[in-house]
C-alpha cells in the first residue's frame, strides 16, 4: 500500500501492455512502455512529472494553424 502523502506507488501488475498501479488505495492502468525497462511487480516507483513548454507552444501554434486552414472562408 502506497503512503497517502507520498507520490510513490506501486506496480500491482501486468496486464498486456499495461501496467496496473497502485495509489493512494486505488488502481490505474499506465502504459508499460513509459516504465523502466527493468520495472517489475511490487517495485515502488515514483513518479515526477514536468511540463514540456516549448512542445506546448508548438502544438498550440500548430493546432491553431490548423483551424486557421479549417475556418478559413472562401472568397
């Protein structure tokens, strides 16, 4: 069982490509793939996440440029 103020968690198990965390008393699916490779059932791990500003803004501006395309009207 994970601590409640903790961020770690722990790998229950396997499901195909799927990994099943535990957290906080509860479970989720995560994709394995974005696991260490050597992750296994029972490891703790602990998850630290960033936003990645620089891909956001270009996903922004490309999605906006998009609808640009899109919404355009025809003379």
């Amino acid at each position: 069982m994970c601590d409640e103020n903790s961020k770690y968690c722990i790998v229950d198990r396997f499901e195909e490509e799927w990994a099943v965390i535990e957290y906080k008393n509860k479970t989720f699916n995560f994709p394995k793939v974005l696991l260490p490779l050597n992750v296994k059932e029972g490891d703790v791990i602990k998850f630290e996440v960033m936003v990645d500003e620089e891909e956001t803004k270009r996903k922004k501006e490309r999605i906006e440029k998009l609808a640009d395309e899109l919404f355009t009207e025809e003379e």
